[in-house]
C-alpha cells in the first residue's frame, strides 16, 4: 500500500495540472465581466431598488414651467429717421437710446420696484425674491427698436404677472423722472424768473429814489443849464475880477479910460455871442439831420433840442451882459462919485458872483451824479428786461415741449401672454433620469465592489500564483462530501514531485489556511478517503491554538500531540468507521502550546508516530494565527492550504512564498464553499 503512494519522479509526467487552466483576460471588458461575477443578481435588484426610488424623486422634483413674453417699442420723437441719407447723427442718437432703454428696463431700481410690487399681489410666491433674483429670472433682449421680455414660472399666473410688475415699473419710473427732470428745469427757471423780476423792481426803487420826480431826460436838460449857468457865470465873475484888478490897479484913472475898458469888454462879449450864434446854428444843423432819422420823441432830437435850448440861454445871457456893462459903466464913472467906493462896491459883487458860482457848479454836479446813476440803472434795467424775456421764453418751451425732450418714447406693443399649458415639464424627462441613474448607480456600484474588493471570490483570482502553488481542486461545500474528498485525494496522489521520495517512507501531507479559520473539515474529510482508499492514514491535530478538530471527535480527554512532543507515549485513537484511520487529538498538557515547539520535536514525533502508518495528515490551522504553522508544513511533504470565498487576497499573496518554499514537495491549493459558476469547477 505504501508503495501506491510513492510514485517515482521519473515515471511522473513533466506537468500535470489537475485544475482547468483559465485563459488570460485579453479585454478590459472581460474584466469587468470577471468582476461582475455572481454579483448580477442583487446589482438587477439593487438597479430595480435604487432606479424606483430616484424616479420616484425625479417626479416629485419635476416641475412645470410656464412662459410669458411681452414687447415694448421704442418710437422716433422725430418722423422718418430711418430714411434719411446724408446725416445719420439722429438715427444713431435714437440707437443709442433704445440701448440705454434696455439696459433701463433689466436695471436695479426698475426691479427692486416690481419685487415690491409683485410681494403685494403674490405675498407668499414672492416672499423671498430679491431684485436679483427677478433680474435673472428675465431674459431681456433688444432687437432694432423692441424690447422683448421673457420670463418663466411654475405657476401659470405668476410668469406674466413678473412682466407686468417689470414694465409697469418700468413706465413709472419714466415718467416720474421725466416729471422730476422738468420740475427741476421749470423750478430753476421759475426762480430766475422772481430773481430779475424782484431785480427790476428794486432797479425801478432805485431810479424813483435817484431822479424822484426828474426823469434822466429832465436831469439832462437840467445839467446843461446848469453848465450853461456856470459858464455865464464864470464869464461874469471873470468880467467882475478884471474890473476890480483894474480898479485897484490905477486908482487915478480917468473916466475915459474907465469907458474905454467897457467899450473892450463889450467887444468881447459880443465875439463870445458871435461864436454861440455859430455853435447854434452848426447844431440846428444837426437838428436836420436827425430829424430824418429819428422820430420827434426820440432821444436824440430831443437832446439835441436841449441843447440848443442852452446855447439860446447863453446868447441871452451875454445880451443881458452887454446891457448890464453898459450900466456897469455908468456905475464906474469916477468922474464925480468916490474911487474908494466904486472897489468896495466891485469887491462884494465879485464875492457873490463867486458865491453863486459855487453853487451851481455843486448843483451841476449833483445833477451829473443822478444823470450817470439813471443812465447806469436804465442799462440794468434793460438787460434785467432781456433775461428776463429769455427766461420766461423758456419757460414756455418747457412747458410746450417736455415731452419731446427725449429721442423717443416707449409704447407696450404687446402685453405680457398667459399660457394655461407649460412650455417645459421636467416630470417626465427628471423620472427617465431618476430610473436611468439609478440603475447606473447600482451597476458602478458593483463594478466598484468588484474592482476594488480585497476578498477571494472565484478560485481564478489565485491564478496569478499558480505558477508557485497550483489549484489544485475546487470543492464546492466547506465540508467536502466523499466524492469531492476523494476528488482531492486522487489529484493529490498524482501531484507531480519536486524531488524523488524513499520507497516505503511515510507521507506527510499538511493541511492549513493563508488566512483566519480552521481547516477541520477538510483535513478530517481528506483523511477519511484515504482510509476509504485502504490506506494506513493518521490524523494528527496539530493546531494547538484552535483544537476543533479534537472537540468535533469528542476526544477532549485523550492524551495526544502535547504529550508526544515532550517525549511521553500518547496511543492514536481509532476512528470507528474506518479501521485503516487512526487519530491523534492536541493532547492534554497544558505547558505545551504553539510558541513552545521546536522544530526538532516536531520531527522526532513525527517519526515516531510515522511508524506503521502510510500517511499523516497534519491539522495546522491558519498560517496567519498559529505560530507554529510554519515548522509544521517545514516537516511535511506536501501542503494543502484551504482558500474560501471571503479571504483576504493580501493574506493568501503573503503565503504563497512559504507554502512554496517550506514543505518538501510544494504547497496546492484547494479552493472551497465555491459559489456557482466557478471557471475551476469540474464540469
């Protein structure tokens, strides 16, 4: 029998691969289909799960839109400007406002107006909107001279009533701008208006306090007199200081003589009339002229009539002058009267000649003072008069023209449209996508799960270290019934050998996890087809972390693996169905767990429990909790590591290397509890 396990290495053929070889993925799709594997099921009902829900939502959040559009034109104050083809000044001006209207109509006071309006009538839809908010939910767009307005909302009523708030605003505005603009104009006039007129009054106050009842004519006549006066005076007191000098001056002087200086200063006086003649008639000739031009009431004529006037005044001045020096002489005959007395008499009539002199030149120029101050005031008063003819002209055109201010005025060609259907229902379209995402979600979900899981699921995931530890076989229970334990049992007969074994020599094979758990089931299963085989087999638990093996044989109580590595005798139990299998449970001493066994004693038992048997299966538990895993698949022949869907693929990677390189003959796998559809179950 033992002779049936040993098969000599060079009868084994160069490669014998139990396991179904799986083809490499050539596609990135065959990997998404490898990793969508048994996840198909619960992804439909996930897709079906997930895409009823956000379909529902996609309804619930759909909404209906219904739309409203209005149009406002903007017309040319002036007719036929899109006609005209030498100057396209207005044409541009009027492009320039239809743009700034535009920008008026989408601007911040127009809507901050319309908000407050539209919170009015629609208190709870538009309890929270702001200026811009309404600002974007309008679109405002200019073409040529219309302004087209377009809006949307969930409720019927609610899009046309934005519009109307808008535009109504909109033409408020206007106007009151408009009516603030020409108040402002008007009130600037106006008050120019009562400042010249409360101007004039006060220059018509001034003029009646200067003249008082004289008019600038009446001062002008009377100034000329006055230097008429002035001169004749003058003349006289001349004629009077001469008189008196020479008085003075020849006291003894004869009468004759006295008659010959009267007879001197009567020829002068008489050259004087002489030249006033010819002054008065030089003037009457500018009399003439004037008279064309000018009406008998005008300034002019009657001016120069003043003048005249005091050139007659002076001529008979200068008579009376010749007549009162022919007095004057007969006064100054010292012929008879005292010399003494005719000075003193000369000196008192110069004195009160010289008097009234002063006088009227005082008068004079008082006269002068007032006749420049009226003529100063009439000037002001004209041009007060002027301004205030301009401002009270445009004071009428502002008025007449206020509303032709502008280039043009805005007109509502068409109202704001009621629409009873919406425009767009994202119901239906928000469902599709609900039900489309959802599934989607549950699809990427899996493909997530699949990629990016560390766990094994299918035994091709040890593919990628098959070419250290094959796959051997893949069982389909945890618990291998006897057809798969003896499925396992034949591969592993024909197992090729790294090396040629003894004839005759007692085979260790070794059972053990790369991850958490127990490997129980499995040893206990393989090691009852070998007996079932006719083989001497010995099953050794020798997972001195987890003894389950031992509590599921119920031999608790028996001596076994402890005792035989610390030298004492321990006899292997027979279990009762099969007379070839014989058991070993952990044994009983306390003082012997995994971290106290050496790998001699390990060996040392190992050789004497070999004796009289031709296989021993070791129960070595998980690589990864017992610590003496590794010198006990050190001392087998060949190890058996169980690999179930769950472990972690990190686990089994970090064990490939020592189950390839400790046992004798290699390390396999066996893949078991596979789920259905494995690409290494045996069809």
């Amino acid at each position: 029998m033992n002779a049936s396990l040993a098969i000599a290495h060079d009868e084994q053929p160069d490669q014998i691969d139990a396991a179904p070889r799986v083809p490499a993925e050539q596609s990135p799709i065959a990997g998404l289909v490898r990793a969508m594997r048994g996840r198909w099921l619960w992804t439909a009902a996930a897709a079906v799960t997930l895409g009823a829900g956000f379909a529902t939502l996609g309804a619930l959040s759909g909404v209906k839109l219904y739309d409203s559009q209005a149009i406002l034109r903007i017309y040319p104050q002036e007719a036929n400007i899109l006609y005209r083809t030498g100057d396209d000044s207005v044409l541009k001006t009027f492009d320039s406002f239809v743009k700034a209207e535009t920008s008026y109509v989408a601007s911040h006071p127009v809507m901050e107006r319309a908000t407050l309006g539209l919170k009015e009538l629609f208190p709870v839809l538009a309890a929270d909107m702001s200026a811009d908010d309404l600002t974007g939910s309008i679109e405002i767009k200019r073409n040529d001279s219309l302004i087209v307005l377009t809006t949307k909302s969930r409720e019927a009523e609610f899009a046309p009533a934005k519009l109307e708030a808008v535009i109504a605003a909109y033409l408020d505005l206007k106007a009151e701008t408009e009516a603030k603009r020409s108040a402002v104009r008007l009130g600037e006039l106006q008050d120019r208006e009562a400042e010249l007129a409360a101007r004039q009054a006060e220059i018509r106050q001034r003029t009646l306090a200067v003249g008082g009842e004289f008019g600038i004519d009446a001062l002008t006549k009377a100034h000329v007199e006055k230097v008429a006066q002035i001169d004749a005076l003058a003349a006289r007191r001349g004629e009077v200081e001469a008189t008196l000098v020479s008085l003075r001056a020849a006291k003894g002087m004869s009468s004759a003589d006295m008659a010959d200086e009267e007879i001197l200063r009567a020829t002068l006086l008489d050259h004087g009339l002489a030249d006033l003649n010819y002054d008065r008639a030089k003037r009457e000739a500018e009399l003439s002229t004037l008279q064309i031009r000018y009406r008998a009431d005008s300034a002019p004529i009657r001016n120069k009539l003043a003048e005249i006037a005091v050139i007659d005044q002076a001529m008979a001045d200068r008579r009376e002058q010749i007549k009162v020096l022919g007095q004057t002489g007969a006064l100054t005959d010292t012929s008879k009267a005292d010399p003494q007395a005719s000075v003193d008499e000369i000196a008192a009539l110069l004195e009160k000649v010289t008097k009234q002199l002063e006088a009227t030149r005082i008068e004079a120029r008082e006269l002068n003072g007032k006749r420049a101050e009226l003529a100063a005031l009439q000037e002001e008063a004209v041009d007060v008069r002027a301004l205030l003819d301009d401002t009270r002209k445009a004071l009428e055109i502002i008025r007449l023209e206020a509303g032709r201010a502008l280039p043009g005025y805005s007109v509502v060609m068409s109202p704001p449209s009621h629409s009873d259907d919406p425009s767009e229902d994202s119901t239906k379209m928000n469902a599709a996508a609900g039900l489309g995402g959802g599934m989607a979600l549950a699809l990427f979900l899996a493909l997530g799960l699949g990629m990016t899981s560390g766990r094994v699921r299918y035994s091709d995931t040890l593919t990628r270290h098959s070419h250290l530890v094959p796959v051997l076989r893949v069982l389909r229970k945890d618990q291998p019934d006897a057809p798969e334990a003896d499925s396992l049992r034949n591969a592993l007969q024909l197992q090729p050998l790294r090396a040629p074994r003894l004839v005759g020599a007692t085979r260790v094979i070794a059972i053990t996890r790369p991850d958490s758990g127990t490997a129980d089931a499995l040893a206990l299963g393989l090691a009852q087809s070998f007996a079932r085989a006719h083989v001497r087999t010995l099953l050794i638990d020798a997972d001195l972390t987890a003894p389950g093996l031992t509590a599921r044989l119920a031999m608790t109580e028996v001596p076994g693996w402890r005792e035989v590595l610390t030298g004492q005798a321990a006899a292997p139990q027979v279990f009762p169905p099969f007379g070839a299998l014989t058991v070993l449970p952990a044994g009983l001493a306390e003082d012997v767990h995994a971290g106290s066994i050496g790998i001699g004693a390990i060996r040392a038992a190992l050789g004497r429990l070999g004796l009289g048997v031709d296989l021993v299966i070791l129960n070595v538990g998980s690589l990864r909790d017992n610590p003496a895993a590794d010198l006990l698949i050190s001392a087998a022949d060949l190890a058996v590591a169980e690999v179930r869907p769950g472990d972690r693929q990190s686990a089994v990677a970090a064990r490939v290397a020592h189950l390839d390189s400790l046992p004798r003959q290699g390390a396999v796998f066996a893949f078991t509890g596979t789920k259905a559809g494995d690409p290494g179950l045996m069809p």
